[in-house]
C-alpha cells in the first residue's frame, strides 16, 4: 500500500504542482490586473538623488518622468508595476542629467517601451550618449516635448505640456527641463523637473492661474532653492508638495528656504528620502496616499 502511495505521489505529485502554480499566477495576474487598471496611479519612486516618477492611467497606459540615477529605478518601480508587465507606453526625459536619465537604460534592457519625449536640452554625457544610442538601436521615436502637446492617456488622464516653448537646445539643462500638468477629474498634479526660477517666470507669464493651480506640485529640483519662487507656489496651491532627493546628499536638498516657502502655502510636504516610495491613488475624486521603504 505505501509503495502504491509512493508511486502515485511520484507520477501525479509533479503534474499537481505544476496545475497549482499556474492556477496561482492565474489569480495573481487577475488581481493585478483589476489593481492597476482602478483609477490613477501616480508614484514618486524612492530612487535617491534624482527623479523617477511612474504615472498608471485607469485604462492601463504607463508613462515614466524620467528614471532616476543608474541601478537605482528597477526596485522601486516592481513595488508600483506588475511583474507580468514588460512594457512601458512611454518615457519623458524632463532634462537629460544622469540623476534623471541614468535609470532609463536599466528600464531599456526590461521593458519595451512605445516612444521617448525629450526637451531638446542637450549633455555630452557618456550617459546620455549611451541611451540616444540604445533608443536608436530598438528604432524607439524620439519626440520634442512643446508647450501645447496634450498626452492623452486615455480614462480621464492627460498631460499638457507647459514647457518648453521654443529651442532650449542651447540653455542649460536645468532651465530646459519639461514642466507639465496632469488632470484626471479632481487630481492634478504640477511636473516641474529640475526648472529653475528662469522657467517659472516663463511659465507664469504663460499661464492664467486657473491653468497652473494643481493638487499636488512635485517641488522643482528636489528641494532646491533654485527653484519654487513664492509666486509660483501661490499659482500652483498645492494641497500636498512631493519632494524627491536622497539621503543625507551632497547638495544638501531640500533646502531650507524651499521647505519654508511650502509652509507658508501650507502645503503638507513628503519626501522620499523620509517616506520610501510615495504612492498615490485618484479615483477623480479623492486620493489616498501610501507609503513605502
């Protein structure tokens, strides 16, 4: 009897195993699934001194603001996307410094991705000559982002783009930076990059405050105090300011200057060098913020 019983486990035990992990991705994969196609997904990755930001719209379209310093995006972004999903619809290269590029080519080597949209701020960095180089290598659309492009991601979601207005090709990378503005029912958010105070100005006169006014800014330059003027802060009003930077950095960010003009607007700040992975979800109408290292 125990020898039959061995001879069954030996035979089927594989076949079995095999059936439960399927039917355990199957359930996986539709729970993530109904997950991530639910409202608006919008994470500050916990990336250290840089920007990466994952945006997910209700009907699945995924758009990446830059990509962080290298070997430091692929964690943080497997805690917001699924583990079946290999695509990326798009990334948006806000200036083409490493702490905002060198994540990209980690990101080219894992996932497909639909296109790339660029200022036209230009490096002669070894970095950023290395992903020009692997974009045109997957015949991946290079786009100039312009003031006047509206991202539709579909389900509600889209991205004007603010800036740039013209030519930054020769200005430094910082003050070429995209800056652009989400919506999706009553959640915007404020994209600013690494703009300066130069930008801002530009972007003010351009813009009545009803167009600026948003939600949540994710503050300029992690922080620093070349960036977020006191009048561009009264515009945009910001119930929440997410800064990204890393800890204990060498710049120092954030400022203190900076997180004094937050106050004064009330804004309630987070920061991922404190906070980890900063998440949060919009179903249009209200959010919920989550949290992790």
């Amino acid at each position: 009897m125990f020898e039959q019983h061995k001879k069954f486990t030996k035979k089927y035990g594989l076949f079995i195993f095999t059936l439960l992990l399927l039917v355990i991705n199957i359930f996986l994969f539709r729970l993530d699934w109904q997950n991530s196609h639910r409202g608006l997904t919008f994470a500050i990755l916990d990336v250290g001194q840089g920007d990466g930001l994952f945006i997910e719209s209700p009907v699945g379209t995924q758009i990446m603001f830059d990509g962080g310093p290298p070997r430091k995006v692929l964690g943080p972004l497997a805690q917001v996307m699924s583990p079946f999903d290999k695509s990326i619809d798009a990334l948006i290269i806000t200036n083409p410094d490493v702490d905002h590029i060198g994540g990209f080519l980690d990101i080219l080597k894992k996932y497909k991705v639909g296109l790339v949209l660029e200022s036209g701020a230009l490096t002669d960095s070894k970095t950023y000559q290395s992903l020009r180089e692997e974009m045109k290598k997957q015949n991946i659309p290079d786009i100039l982002a312009r003031r006047g492009m509206r991202l539709d991601m579909g389900g509600g979601v889209v991205i004007d783009i603010l800036f740039p207005d013209r030519d930054v090709s020769s200005w430094a990378t910082n003050e070429g930076s995209v800056v652009a503005r989400l919506s999706y029912g009553n959640t915007s958010i404020m994209l600013t990059g690494d703009a300066t105070l130069k930008t801002e100005k530009i972007i003010l006169s351009e813009n009545s405050k009803d167009q600026l006014k948003s939600t949540i800014l994710k503050v300029g330059h992690h922080g620093s105090r070349t960036s977020s003027s006191g009048e561009f802060l009264k515009a945009i009003a910001p119930a929440y300011a997410i800064i990204s930077d890393g800890k204990k950095n060498n710049f120092g960010h954030p400022h203190q200057e900076t997180l004094d003009a937050l106050a004064q607007i009330s804004a309630q700040i987070f920061r991922t060098d404190l906070l980890g992975n900063i998440v949060m979800k919009s179903d249009g109408k209200n959010m919920v913020f989550s949290f992790k290292k």
